[in-house]
C-alpha cells in the first residue's frame, strides 16, 4: 500500500484538468484511509492548496517552484547530479 500512495500522489497533477486532478487526490485519500486515516485526512484538507498550481497554464507548471526547503534542496542535488 506504502508503494502504491507513493506512486499515485503524483497521479492528481497529471490530470488534464481540475476535476480530474479533485477526483484523483479524493481516490488516493480513499485508498489511504484504511491504514492512514489522518494522512488522509491531511490530504483531504489541504486538497485546494496541494492543486493551486492547476489555475496557472499548464506549461508553466514545472516551473512553479516549491516553499518546502527539503524539495528545493533535493531539487538541487538532482540537477547536479545529472
């Protein structure tokens, strides 16, 4: 189950759309919720914010850079890495 949410937090931002992406995070809330019921609960909460990038063009999505210091650091690395 670890392995399968690991892939599939991803799935809501790849969704053509917002609806799609809205369903696709309520999905993967759904499949956390047996064995993670807060995490669930945190993803159900903060659903707007996770998908605020969608209201922006979608080519400009990569682009949109991240608050969180551990992702912008863990960015880096990968850039530097290759």
């Amino acid at each position: 189950m670890v392995g399968d949410a690991a892939v599939a937090r991803k799935r809501p931002s790849r969704q053509p759309d917002t609806d799609g992406a809205h369903r696709e995070l309520r999905a993967l809330a759904g499949r956390l919720e047996p064995q993670f019921a807060k995490a669930a609960a945190c993803l159900l909460a903060a659903e707007d914010e996770i998908l605020a990038h969608m209201v922006f063009p979608r080519e400009h999505w990569k682009k949109l850079g991240s608050t969180n210091p551990l992702e912008r650091l863990d960015a880096r690395a990968r850039r530097r890495r290759g």
